[in-house]
C-alpha cells in the first residue's frame, strides 16, 4: 500500500477531523471512507434499501407508493 499526503486547508480539515470524531475514526480513515463510498455501484448503494422492502408485506408498499403518488401529484398541482 502506498501513502500520500494530501494537503486541507484549516476549515476543512477542521470540518473533517469533527466529522470523523462524531464517527469514531481519524480523518484520514474518514476521508478514506468517503473514497471509498464514492466507489460503490448503483446496486451497493440500494442494497441496504432493497432489503428492507424484501422484508415489507405487499400492502406496505403498495400504500407507502399510493401516499408517494398522492403527494407528487400534490406538489405538481
């Protein structure tokens, strides 16, 4: 593995070290998992979502998408 420096001015890597904190890593290890998410594909990105519809009954979904509908066609009158 090769390391490099990467060089922030004061405000964000201020902004990235508060950050990391709250998330319990370093901001180098922050900063890498920002890299890294930014690598994930469409479907890696849906799949935590995707989940929780498998778990969903039917009816669910189809009133969670009845409400979505009705609230579009709210906004667009």
């Amino acid at each position: 593995m090769s390391v490099f420096t990467l060089a922030l001015d004061e405000k964000h890597y201020r902004a990235a070290e508060v950050k990391a904190r709250a998330l319990g890593k370093t901001p180098g290890e922050y900063l890498q998992s920002l890299i890294d998410a930014d690598n994930r594909t469409f479907d890696e990105i849906l799949a935590p979502a995707r989940k929780g519809f498998d778990k969903m009954p039917d009816a669910d979904i189809d009133d969670l998408r009845n409400r979505a509908r009705k609230a579009a066609r709210s906004r667009a009158k």
